[in-house]
C-alpha cells in the first residue's frame, strides 16, 4: 500500500466518524467484548454514548464495561424473564423518537441472549433496526477448531431436559460443523453424551474463556477432549465444535 492510498483511507474513514449520528426511533444492536474489554470497538462505545437508553441483560456487568468506557447513559434491565412484560412499552419509547442500545453480557444481543423479541416487534412496527458488528464467542472458537468452517451449523444451547436426547440424536448424521454453546458444569456430561451418539472417534475442539487472558482451546477426539476435562474444575463460557459426520 503505498503513502497515497493510505492517506485516501484514513481520510474516509475520518469523515466517516466525524458523520455519525445517532437517528432517533431507531434500536441499536451492540456486541460487548466476550473476554478482553479492548475488544471493544470505537463505535460500539460510541453509540453507547449517544443513545437516549441502553437495555442491558445484567445492568451490574454491564456497568463495568461502561465506566470503563466512560459511559453514563441510562441503563434498564432486559433478560429473558422480564422481555416479554417491557418489550411493549419500549416499543412506544422508540416510537416516541427514543434511540436505544441492546447489549448483553457478552458477545452479540440476539445469539442465544435477549434481543430477538424487542427486534421482530420494532420491525412489525416499521422501526429502524441496526446491529453493528463485533464480538461473538463461536467465530473465533469455530476458527480455532481446526475443523471445516466453509460449512456450518449453530445449535446453541441443546434443551437441558425435554427434548435433549432427540436434538442430540439428530447431531449425527449432520455432516456440516456444529458449533454448541454449554455451560461449564454440564461440559463433561454434554461430551459424554456426544461419544454415546456420535461415537468416541469424532473430532471436536472445545474453547473457553476467549480472549481472557486464562484462554484454552482444547481439540482432538470426543475421548481425548473429555479426558482432558474429566475431573478438573471446568470455568468460564464454553463453546463446542464438533466435526460433522462424513460417509
């Protein structure tokens, strides 16, 4: 790249930054940092900033990231045991002409956190919605893996009772790359059910605690991964990979 291109980019990408305004009526989709706070990204925090509300899955995480940020603007609690009670009334704020920020309490609102909901309802209503890009925990764990990522499928989290055996069941004879979120104290139950459906030979690669400074990712057969976490204190976000059955 030489000196006169480089110049042409940074000057873009200043008036860029220098145009951005907040539009009123409009829900906003932030990502937060799934480990390291520098993951941040200069816009995020800038909408954070400018918006009239921020709706936040756990107002006491998230207010570490704000001050950290220097943000004061209002925040409200919004998780899945309140969403469906509030979600009418802040569609009558962004009606109003209120802006407001959905973020959770790490990675992007709507992937297997709240936001989905108060989404659909602003679209039905004809209300902007814009999701800015950033952080997300199985981007990076899917690319760590070392397994196929051209093709993927994301479970989530499976059911933890009802209907787990039958999502479970219908894991193996998917042949596209799996990506699986799982709490830290069923990870052990969840590869032990994993070899008895989709056999002990099956590649996978288990990331926790992603861009922290205590990362792992640890990869191989369903047999060697769970030996590795079999009786040890298993801490932080877990995001499986599984490698898809292949003929």
């Amino acid at each position: 790249m030489n000196l006169d291109t480089e110049f042409r980019i940074l000057t873009a990408m200043e008036e860029t930054n220098a145009t951005f305004k907040i539009q009123h009526s409009k829900l906003y989709l932030v990502p937060t940092p799934v480990g390291n706070l520098g993951d941040m990204t200069f816009r995020g925090v800038e909408v954070l900033k400018s918006v009239d509300l921020v709706l936040a899955e756990d107002t006491r995480t998230s207010r570490v990231l704000m001050q950290h940020y220097g943000i004061d603007t209002p925040l409200q609690s919004y998780h899945i045991f309140n969403e469906h009670q509030v979600v009418g009334k802040l569609v009558e704020k962004l009606l109003s002409g209120m802006s407001i920020a959905i973020v959770t309490d790490a990675g992007t609102p709507g992937i297997s956190d709240p936001g989905f909901l108060l989404v659909r309802e602003a679209v039905k209503e004809g209300i902007a919605v814009e999701c800015l890009p950033g952080a997300t925990a199985f981007v990076p764990a899917l690319i760590d893996s070392g397994l196929p990522c051209d093709r993927f499928v994301f479970e989530g989290f499976l059911p933890h009772k009802k209907g787990r055996q039958t999502a479970l069941q219908r894991l193996t004879t998917e042949s596209r790359t799996m990506i699986i979120y799982e709490s830290p104290y069923r990870l052990v139950k969840l590869l032990e059910q994993l070899m008895e459906v989709v056999g002990e030979e099956r590649q996978v690669s288990v990331s926790r605690e992603i861009s922290k400074v205590h990362a792992e990712t640890a990869r191989g057969t369903l047999r060697e991964v769970y030996n590795h976490f079999s009786g040890k204190e298993v801490k932080g976000e877990i995001v499986v990979i599984l490698n898809g059955f292949q003929e």
